[in-house]
C-alpha cells in the first residue's frame, strides 16, 4: 500500500482490517489472560453444584424408589418357570422328541 | 483461602494415623494434591492401600470433588479409586492450566462459593451413598443378564414345542 493512501486511511485501520494481525492477537490474548480465573471459578462452581446436586439425588433415589430388588427376584422367578416348562416339554411321558432320540439311540447299537 | 488449583503435599511417613492427621489439616479432596511416593522405601501398593484406609477413616471419597493425584515411577497394578500418574507434568490439566495471580473482588467471591461447595460436598456421607450406588450398578448388570435369559429360554421354548409337534404329527 501506498504511503499516500496509508495517510489517507489514517484513523480507519481498525474498521478497514489494516491494523497488524500479531497485535491484535497480543490484545486479545491479554484480554483473555484477564478472565480465565473467573471462567475457571465458574466453571467450578456449576461442577461442583452439580456433583452436590448428583450426590444427593442418588441417595433420596435409591433410598426410597429403589426397583431392582423386586425386579431381580421376578426375572429370577421367571427364569424357574421357563426352566420348568422346557423341561417338562422334554420328559413328559411318550414325548416325541424322547422317542426319536430313543430310536435314533438305539440305532446305533442294534439289540443283539 | 486458594485457588483449586494442584500443590504438592509433602508426606515421610506414610503410617495410617499421620496420613489421617496430614490430610485433616492440608483438607484434601477440598482442592487438588499430588503426592511422591518414590521416595520412601515402603512398598508401592502398602502406601496406596494406607493413602486409602486414611481417606476413608476421615470420610474422604478420592477425587470428589478434588483429586489426589499420586505421583510414582513405578509400575503397580492398581484398579482403585486414587489416580496414579508418571509425573507432575502428566496430572490432569484442568487443575494445573493457570497461574495463580492476585485475585478480584468478583473473584474472591466466587472463589468463597466454590470453598463452600467443597465443603458441603465433604460434609456428605459420600461413602454409603456410592457404595450404594455400585451395589444397585451390578443389580442392574445381574437383572439386564436375567432378561437376556429369559428371552434365549422364550425362544429355546418355542423351537422344542415346534420340533415336539412336527415329530408328533410325522
């Protein structure tokens, strides 16, 4: 750029993007640099209210509305049941899986 | 009253009883420690197992809200609470990013905030309240395998009853 022009637009550089990229940075960096311990104090106050907050919701919670227990002993109920049912399906008298295992079993040891 | 920030708690004796003693009067786990434990010539996992019967003498949970970074060289292996680092430099980067300068009005009084939130969240059972928590996890691990289970034998039901009708009917 010329030094004419450059006298011309003097007074304008920060609107027409002419001020030096490296100061600007150095500025903002300063500007940050005077802010980053109360953003850091923020920060840690919301975590800190929200581990509070976590803390005390899980011990109302699972002191009062705990649903495993009674969940657990149903599957567990449940698993017996269909244990009983498979196997009832299996051994009752004259199954037909019973007697073709039967058959297949005894083919290949043909009675004397 | 200081910023969250890391510091180094100096420790020789490792016992039980002056653990408990160092940690009441520096108030880990109300801002952020490492400690060296390289030094000394007890066993790694005897100091660690010592750092942890004395947090939990004084009701200290590691790492809520602050952690206790322990600092070794050696390699142990340790599946616990406490967070074992090679170095200083290696801690978490969260506590140790700033550079503590003089502090604001506006600061200060977030910093009394942040000093009494700490406080009150050690001030908490946490012990009870997160065992608690673990228990209800492996129910929960324990009843999610039950419902897996349950629809395998569902399904293991229904192809036998198939299989039972289709030979019933040949």
């Amino acid at each position: 750029m010329g030094n004419k022009l450059k006298n011309d637009l003097s007074g304008f550089e920060e609107v027409l993007d002419l001020v030096n990229e490296k100061k600007r940075g150095q500025r903002e960096e300063k500007i940050g640099a005077e802010y980053d311990i109360q953003s850091f104090l923020e920060l840690e106050k919301e975590r800190l209210d929200k581990t509070y907050s976590f803390l005390i919701a899980l011990s109302k919670v699972f002191n009062n509305h705990s649903q495993i227990k009674p969940l657990l002993e149903k599957s567990r109920q449940e698993i017996t049941e269909k244990e009983s049912t498979v196997i009832n399906v299996l051994i009752r008298e004259r199954s037909s899986i019973l007697r073709n295992l039967e058959f297949l079993f005894d083919s290949f040891f043909p009675k004397p | 009253m200081k910023l969250p920030l890391y510091d180094e708690l100096k420790i020789k004796n490792f016992n039980v009883e002056n653990l408990t003693e160092r940690f009441k009067k520096a108030r880990v786990c109300e801002s952020p420690y490492y400690i060296h434990i390289d030094h000394i010539e007890m066993d790694a996992k005897e100091v660690i197992k010592n750092i942890e019967e004395a947090l939990k003498i004084i009701g200290l949970y590691p790492g809520i809200p602050y952690p206790l970074a322990i600092i070794t060289k050696k390699a142990i292996d340790y599946h616990g609470k406490l967070e074992l680092f090679s170095s200083k430099e290696n801690v978490t980067n969260y506590f140790s990013n700033l550079k503590p300068k003089r502090l604001k009005g506006k600061e200060i009084g977030l910093l009394n905030k942040v000093d009494a939130l700490a406080q009150k969240i050690n001030n908490l059972d946490i012990y009870p309240i997160l065992e608690s928590f673990e228990e209800k996890i492996r129910d929960q691990r324990i009843l999610s395998k039950n419902i897996a289970f349950l629809s395998k034998l569902e399904h293991t039901n229904d192809h036998i009853k198939n299989i039972d009708d289709e030979l019933e009917d040949e």
